[in-house]
C-alpha cells in the first residue's frame, strides 16, 4: 500500500528539484544548468532526480510549465467577474496574475534560444496541451466583449487589440525590469490602471 508520508515526500522532492532548477538558471542562464548542479542544490544524487523526471530536458521543461498557474487564477476569476464590481478593476487583477507569471517566466523564456532542443520540445509540449499566450489574449478579448454588451465597456474600444496591448505592455514591462535589472517607473499598480483607463475605458455614467 502506498502511504500518504511517501506521496508528499515525492511531491515535496519535485518541487525542491523544480525550485533548484530555477534558482541555477537564474543565477547560470538556462543553457548553464546541469543535473549534477541541481542534484547538488537539492541535497540528493543525479540517480535521484531521474526517479521524478525522465531526462534533463524533461525536468526544464517542468520547470518551465510550473509557473503557468500563477497567471492562470487571475484569469479564471475575471471570467466569472462579468457584471461584477468595476470592469476596470477587475482586468487590473488579472494583468497582475499576467504581470508576475511574466516577471517570472521572461528570464526562463529567454534562456530557450540558446538551446534549440529545449525550444522545439517546450513549442511541441505548448501545442499538445493546446497552451500558450493566445488563450490568455482570449480570455481578456472575451472579458471585454461580456463588459461591452452589458454597456460597462466603451462599445469604441476594439476588444481584440485591447488584450493585445494590454498582454504586451505586461510582458514589456517584465523584460524591461529584467533587462535593466531594476524596477521601473511609474510602479505597476500605477501604470496598469493608466493602461487600462487608456485603452479600455469605462461608460461615463454621470
């Protein structure tokens, strides 16, 4: 019988392996993580990190599908926002789930075009499991479209281009940050509410 203790002892293990992972690349760039320094950064033998994953390829890639949830949540809670509170509001919490996956992600993103292979597996992984950016565009484009029928949304406002803008100004933003290595100005708080002011404005009820 399998207990509970070794089941969360293996979920723990991939997890500590997927934190190591990211903690090297950040600090060696994707290209310079090796079994042997993540094996090293765990506390455990590389024979050990084969039991979770079945190559180093296999591991990357888990490590870079890991952060997908963190801008997933946001998402999923603006689709069932419609009607609900200020529109304004509620696409300004969902570009803060797009925002920190993009802080995250972008270094590990870029870090894919110094390893073809890693990049080719990640795009074919991306279309199996029918993923990718185009989905989180989507979700905005459909927010804006429900908004707009219930005459929350400028009916002007193009919903298509508006998700596009606002997903770009996100991802530009973390790059920008990452590029630089410090934080810009104005904070993000500040800027994604001019963004979508801008972009996405509200029907002046008054």
């Amino acid at each position: 019988m399998v207990r509970t203790k070794d089941i969360l002892g293996k979920v723990n293990r991939r997890k500590d392996i997927l934190q190591a992972a990211e903690k090297l690349m950040l600090r060696h760039g994707l290209s310079g993580v090796t079994t042997r320094q993540i094996s090293k950064e765990v506390g455990c033998s590389e024979g050990a990190l084969y039991v979770h994953y079945d190559s180093r390829l296999d591991l990357l890639l888990a490590m870079l599908e890991e952060s997908l949830p963190e801008m997933l949540g946001p998402l999923q809670t603006l689709q069932q926002r419609v009607g609900r509170g200020s529109a304004q509001a509620n696409l300004a919490v969902a570009l803060g789930g797009i925002y920190r996956f993009h802080q995250r992600a972008t270094p590990l993103a870029a870090g894919l075009f110094a390893e073809p292979a890693l990049l080719a597996a990640y795009r074919a992984s991306l279309a199996r499991q029918g993923k990718g950016p185009h989905l989180s565009i989507k979700v905005l484009q459909n927010y804006i479209v429900a908004e707009q029928r219930l005459g929350r949304i400028d009916q002007h406002a193009d919903p298509k281009l508006s998700a596009y803008l606002l997903m770009s100004a996100s991802f530009f933003r973390a790059f920008s940050e990452h590029f630089f290595g410090r934080p810009m100005v104005p904070t993000w708080s500040k800027l994604v509410k001019q963004l979508i002011a801008a972009i996405v404005p509200a029907v002046n009820t008054k």
